[in-house]
C-alpha cells in the first residue's frame, strides 16, 4: 500500500495542469510548442506574472500578463498572452471562432475582434478573463473604468489548441466614454476608426518570430 503522501502526490499530479513549454526574459514570451514562436512586447511594457492553470475543467492554459502603467500602478495598456490546449480526456472539444476577419503575423493566421467593456461588469468566476484579474489585483494593479479591447487568436492541431493575444487600452484618451462608442449611441460613428487603429497598434506593438 502507498504511503498517505505519496497517493496524494499521485492524485495532485493527475489533475494539475501540464507542465509549462514556456519562458519569459524581460518583455519576450517564448514558446518551444504549440505553437513556437517568440513574442515579444514593446520595452515599455513591464511583466506582470503568469498563471497555469485548467480553464472550467476543458483547457490547460498558460497565462502571461504585461501591462503599461503610471506611476501609481494604474494600467493605461494591457498585453494578455494565453496558450490553451484542450486535454486528451476532451477528444472531440474543439476552439470555434466565428469571426469572419482575419490577419497574417509571421505567417501566421489569426482571427481578429475587438469589444468595449466596462470594468464593473460581472466576471465569470473560474474563467480566464477571472484568473487573469485576480493576478492583477495581487501585483497592485488598478484596470481602467472602460478599456476596449483586440483579440487575436491562432489555431492549430484541429482547432484544438491556440495562441490567443489580447492587446487593451484605456477608453479613456480617445475623449469619448464607453457609452458614446457603443451600438446605437450618436458618437458610434467614430468607433470604426478608433477601432482599426487599435488593431494597428496591437500589430505594431506585439512582435512575433
């Protein structure tokens, strides 16, 4: 018979997330797997901290933050990095994104959209948008009332892995509040062209080798 210690290792072990293929080195994630690349995040940015962990009991993901902050630990820009894979026990789970735009980054294909959100909407607890708040709020981080966002995701293995690459700003420069730029409102006009230069400057400012 095992030794008390020893069972629960093994049952640790059986539920942990995977072991990490990945390294961080000053503002550059790398990744010897699925997919290997490198990116890398403009000087500016400063490391936030990573987390591992099973997304709502599907995903094995690995978590890397950077942000752009004030000198009072207020976030102005936001590079969320996530590598997910689903597990072996999920055969026929598969990442479905719908949206119809797409661009190329190292001749890679990424699936491109973007959104507006309000800090104070509710979270879903256990996710990954959950893991990565909490991660800020323990480095002493304060995230904008509005930030608007870019999601940049790339598939591989059948669709059942991904690079996702977050880029978010504060809403804030822009001079209009999360209202003004939302369907429906007078000043939506303007969203499509604030809209695409935020995914420029996501393009511009996350480097991939």
């Amino acid at each position: 018979m095992l030794p008390k210690l020893t069972l629960t290792l093994l049952l640790f072990l059986s539920v942990a997330p995977q072991t990490s293929h990945r390294t961080v080195q000053n503002n550059t994630v790398t990744s010897d797997r699925d997919p290997a690349v490198q990116i890398q995040l403009p000087t500016s940015s400063k490391y936030v901290g990573e987390d591992h962990f099973v997304l709502l009991g599907f995903d094995n993901c690995d978590l890397y933050a950077f942000v752009d902050a004030d000198s009072h630990n207020r976030i102005q820009n936001l590079y969320w990095i996530q590598f997910e894979a689903y597990s072996p026990s999920k055969p026929d789970a598969h990442h479905q994104y719908t949206s119809p735009r797409h661009t190329a980054i190292a001749n890679l294909d990424f699936y491109v959209d973007t959104w507006l959100r309000a800090t104070s909407e509710p979270t879903t607890p256990a996710s990954d948008l959950d893991h990565l708040n909490a991660l800020l709020r323990t480095k002493g981080y304060t995230v904008p009332q509005a930030m608007m966002s870019v999601r940049l995701v790339h598939t591989l293995d059948d669709n059942r892995k991904e690079l996702m690459l977050i880029y978010s700003e504060d809403v804030a420069p822009t001079k209009f509040t999360l209202q003004d730029l939302q369907t429906g409102s007078a000043a939506h006009t303007h969203w499509p062209a604030i809209e695409q230069a935020l995914i420029t400057r996501a393009k511009q400012k996350i480097t991939i080798h």
